[in-house]
C-alpha cells in the first residue's frame, strides 16, 4: 500500500489511470515504428526500403489499434473521456507540451527546410527519410517521392489508424461512426490515391494534369486559379476541362446547395481533409478550445479577414492573366472585375433584404467589409498592369497568402499547437471555407442542433468537448437552438450528454433561430404558445 498522502479534496480519482501492460507494449511498438522513421532521417541505409517502410508504417499501426482495442473494447459502450484532465499529454502538461514542440518543428522543416528530410534538387535521388517513400511512390505515381508525398502519406495514415481509434470510442454513437468512416474514405480515396494516379497519368503527353484534391474546394483550395494550374487542366483535354469546370461548379453550387441542406458539416465533418485530422488524429485535444469571450470576438474578426485576403487575392492572380483585348480573351480584365462586383452586390443585398434583423449590428460590419472589396477592385482596376496590383506583384500577394495563410498558419500553428490551442485552431481562426460556409450556414441553412432544456443538468461536458469554443451548455440551459456559424456539426457535443437534450436536426427555416422564445419565469402562457406552433 502507497504512503503518499493525496490531498485532493475530488469525488472522482484525481490521477490518471496507468496504461496497462497491453497498452505499454502497443506504445513500445509505435515508439519503435517512428525510431525507424527517426533512422531514415539520419540517412541511414537500408538494404530494403520497401520492407522498412512497411515495417515502420505496420507498427505505428498496430500499436494504435492494439491500445485503443485495450482501452475501449473492455469497457461498455458509452462516454470515454475518463481522466482526460489529469493526463499530461491532454491537458497541456509537459508531455502535451512536446508533442506540439515536436509536431511545430516537423512543420517547419516540412515547409522550410526539406532538405534535412532528405529532399534534393530536381534529378538528383532522394536522401533520408524521403528516400524510404520511394518505394511506394514509385508504385502509386512512377515517380520518386517528394516531401509532398511523405507528408500526404503520413497524413492519411494518421486519419486511418486514429480514425479506427475514434470509431471504437464513440461506438455508441452511429452518427460519429458514419461521419468518421466518412472522413477516412474521401482522405484516402479523394486526396491520396486520385492525385496520385493522375500523376501516373501524365507519363503521358497528352496529360498535363496539376495537383488536384478533388473534394478540395476554393477558397481553401486557393491555388486552383494560379495560371500554372489552369493553364495544366486546359491542356490535359477533355479530362483538364472536366476537372476544372467540377472545380467551378462545386464553389457555385453543389457547396451551397449542401450547405442549405445539411449545414457546414457536410463538409468541415465528413469530407474535409483538414477536419478529418482534427476529429481523429486531434480528438484527444479537443477540450482544449478556449470558450472566453475574447477568443469568440478574435474568432470572428480573424477568420473573415482571411477570407477576405483570399478573395482579394484570388481576383488579383486571375486578374494578371487576363488581357483587355475582346478580340483575343473572351474574358476581359473590366469584364471580371465587374463581374466580381456584381456577384458581391447580388450577396450583400439578399443578405442585407432578408436577413437584416437577424445580423443586428454585424450587418454594420458587414456593410464596412463589403464597400472595402468593392473599393479594393476599383483600385485594382485603375492600378493593374501586367503583372502588378495596387502597386505591387500580384505573384507577391499570392506567395504572401501561400507562405502566412496556407504555411503557417494552417500547418505551423493549426497542427502544430493541437495539444496546446486544440484540434480544430485553423477551422475555427483561418480556414476562408470554414468562413464561406458558415455565412451560409447562420444565414441560410434548415441545419440546428435542437435542446431539450427541461432535461438539462448542467453537467457541462457539452461546452467542454466543443472543439469550436461554443458554450453549448449556455444554449441547453434556455432551451434555444444552437444556430453558429462556427457549428461544424461534429455531434461531439450530443454523443457526451448524458441526456440526451442536444440533437443535431434538419427542418424548416421558420422557427431555426428561436432565442425570443426563451421560457423565463410564469410569465408566458405555455398552452398558447404550444398552439401558436
């Protein structure tokens, strides 16, 4: 028996629960599929990479499904976040604060200095750990591995061995279970295989196909109109042409019809790649999402000045291609500005018909935004030459966004600080989709999460699992529908609620945002009030 003295006054065990010895060996497996990761970087060599590669990838693989069948298959289906408070990896202790400090340098290498993982200039064989891909890549593409591959097969692998991991601890739970299946399928089909194959068929010369994530949409996917992607996608034929008009059609009208439907869930949750690995690689961090007021209104100024960097940036890029000769673009330079201004006009305006009581005094800052881009493309327009915008490289607007918005910030930062801001920093601070859709979503959508407040005990497990920083708790308390642009849909916030008071439903528009309905008190006459509906 212990003689330490533990002073903790909690009803529940204040320490966490010790791995067992099953657990420990399936640690002791993963530990030993990334020493051989850790071998590669050092360049060491291998008589077989092929079986290395195999090797490495197999026991970071079994490790994690040996530990989650261990920690989750012996106990009863239900709710398992037991201990997540006093465990130092998910509660910003110091092995939580490695794993950032680990998983922030590997980014950094990643984007800024790939040669230490092995990449070399064009022609010359890979080194290091880039050259233990080859094998595979070789296989998929025809071609040797690039810090692009290692980085896209370590991504998928994560989003599938974590994936399994999730699924077995929300087992409880078919919506969670659906949507992670969901997510795992469209990373490895859609963003790892497909880009892959299409690169095997450029050995070909009548393809000259770029670099395509198909379910990656614009804004997110923001180097869809830099010239050299669509001058590859118009030179590849039929298949280009098709591939670029899917891209065009998917911003246009399959997002927001879907959106209208289901919400931005349809995406942030079950097809997004981004999302993917923070539902699954990330779900240990989730409660870690700030729920301060302050982080709200950071939220909400940061995000939508990205978006609008990346509109502002898009329309630039494709502004310099284009000429102002009629006779020899179809499109013009004046043509699509004013094209632009009336797309923007057309939204602002239903927005500001239909919607103005529900914005209150966001349709003040939303006014502000608006007139700035129309103001930015009137400048554009008298300041553009061929290759400049507002008096500088439009190419330098674009490395800017690439290197601040699409590096840094959804790498760096985004992944890179999951055990210390939580899973989900860039979708909630800096994804311009995440932005898009949620306009869409609060303004213009059938999806709510609906709250059964006479069953609330005010637990709090909802607020604190939200991965978006929504105090659900606050909304199931007065019976109101949760209505957020920020709602990503996860569902995390229901499948924790010992209740059942929260349900994530599609209905009607009339009636979605119902915060004048708050019961408060006798003061309303129930019976009537049921008749009204």
């Amino acid at each position: 028996m212990s003689n330490q003295i533990n002073e903790s006054m909690s009803l529940a065990k204040p320490e966490a629960n010790d791995l067992s010895i099953k657990q420990k060996v399936a640690v002791a497996l993963g530990i030993i599929g990334l020493f051989i990761f850790g071998l590669a970087i050092f360049n060491t060599h291998f008589p077989n990479k092929t079986l290395f590669l195999t090797l490495s990838i197999g026991l970071i693989t079994l490790g994690t499904i040996l530990f989650a069948n261990d920690a989750y298959l012996k106990k009863l289906e239900g709710i398992k976040n037991d201990g997540v408070w006093f465990k130092s990896i998910s509660s910003r202790g110091v092995l939580g604060w490695m794993t950032g400090v680990l998983l922030t340098g590997f980014y950094i290498v990643l984007y800024f200095y790939p040669q230490y993982l092995g990449q070399t200039p064009s022609g010359e064989p890979n080194t290091g750990l880039i050259s233990l891909f080859d094998p595979l890549s070789r296989l998929l593409s025809g071609n040797p591995a690039s810090q692009w591959f290692v980085y896209g097969t370590l991504y998928t692998v994560a989003i599938l061995v974590f994936g399994y991991k999730f699924m077995l601890k929300y087992r409880h739970n078919r919506y969670e279970q659906l949507r992670t299946a969901s997510v795992m399928f469209f990373q490895l089909g859609f963003a790892f295989l497909i880009p892959e194959f299409m690169s095997r068929l450029n050995a070909s010369s009548d393809y000259n196909l770029p670099y395509y994530d198909l379910k990656s949409m614009w804004p997110l996917n923001y180097y869809l109109f830099d010239s050299w992607s669509i001058n590859g996608l118009l030179s590849s034929g039929a298949l280009g042409l098709l591939m670029l008009l899917f891209g065009i059609i998917s911003i246009f009208v399959i997002s927001p019809f879907l959106t209208y439907k289901y919400g931005k869930r349809w995406y942030c949750s079950w097809v997004c790649g981004c999302g993917a690995l923070a539902e699954t690689a990330g779900d240990s961090f989730r409660q870690l999402s700030s729920k301060k007021l302050s982080a709200w209104k950071l939220e909400r100024w940061l995000i939508h000045t990205v978006l609008v960097f990346s509109v502002v940036m898009t329309t630039a890029v494709i502004y310099t291609y284009l000429g102002d000769d009629p006779d020899t673009f179809w499109l013009t330079r004046s043509a699509f500005l004013l094209g632009v201004g009336i797309l923007l006009t057309l939204v602002f305006s239903i927005t500001m018909i239909f919607k103005r009581k529900e914005l209150g005094k966001d349709a003040r800052y939303g006014a502000i935004g608006y007139f700035v881009v129309i103001a930015v493309l009137f400048i554009m327009h008298y300041t553009g030459t061929s290759d400049k915008i507002f008096l500088i490289k439009a190419s330098t607007l674009r490395s800017a966004y690439g290197l601040y918005i699409g590096s840094i910030f959804s790498g760096v930062i985004g992944t890179g600080f999951y055990p210390i801001l939580g899973n989900r920093v860039w979708c909630r601070f800096g994804c311009p989709m995440a932005a898009i859709l949620g306009f869409q979503q609060r303004m213009f959508s059938k999806f709510r999460i609906t709250t059964n407040g006479g069953q609330c005990i005010s637990c709090g497990n909802c607020s604190t699992y939200c991965e978006m920083g929504i105090d659900v708790r606050a909304y199931a308390q007065k019976g109101e529908n949760i209505v957020r642009s920020s709602c990503v849909g996860c569902g995390i916030c229901s499948a924790v609620c010992p209740r059942g008071v929260l349900k994530l439903e599609n209905d009607t528009m009339e009636g979605r945002i119902n915060s004048n309905e708050i019961l408060l008190g006798n003061d309303v006459d129930l019976m009537t009030l049921i008749n009204k509906k």
